[in-house]
C-alpha cells in the first residue's frame, strides 16, 4: 500500500483508510476527532488545523448541577 496522505489541514499522518469522493483521505486519528466533534460540516473540519476545543471538565458541569445541600454527596455535609 502507497502512501495516502490525509487531507486535513494540518495533519501530517500519511496512512489513511478512509476516502470521501468529495473530501479526500482522512486519518483515523482524524476521524475519530471528527465523531468527537459531533460537527456536521465536514469541509469545516477538514480545513481546520485546530483541534476541537478540550471537552468542558467536570467542573463546568458541575456548576450547571450542583449537588443539593443535604445531599450525601454534598462536600458540606459532615460524614458518618
Ligand atoms: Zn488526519
């Protein structure tokens, strides 16, 4: 098998398995970021160098629900 270089911009990996008529070869690694991403717009992604920006952390999510006081898991209540 020859060298197939993936077609995203930015990406230097030279061994790809997959090839979209329409976008060219793209890595595995490069693939999976793409069903990472959950983007639609394939040719965005493919012209973009960047990574996706890191999954917000735990943090994030845990402002948007914090645990009830009362709650056991509240870092508050006292254990045992
Ligand atoms: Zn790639």
């Amino acid at each position: 098998m020859g060298v197939l270089p993936c077609d995203r911009v930015g990406c230097e990996n030279i061994m790809c398995d997959r090839l979209s008529d329409r976008h060219g070869y793209i890595c595995w690694e490069c693939f999976e970021e793409l069903i990472e991403s959950g983007t639609l717009n394939i040719k965005e992604f493919m012209g973009r160098e960047l990574k996706y920006e890191e999954k917000p952390d735990l943090e994030f999510y845990e402002k948007i629900f914090p645990i009830m006081e009362g709650s056991p898991f509240h870092p508050d209540t006292p254990s045992g």
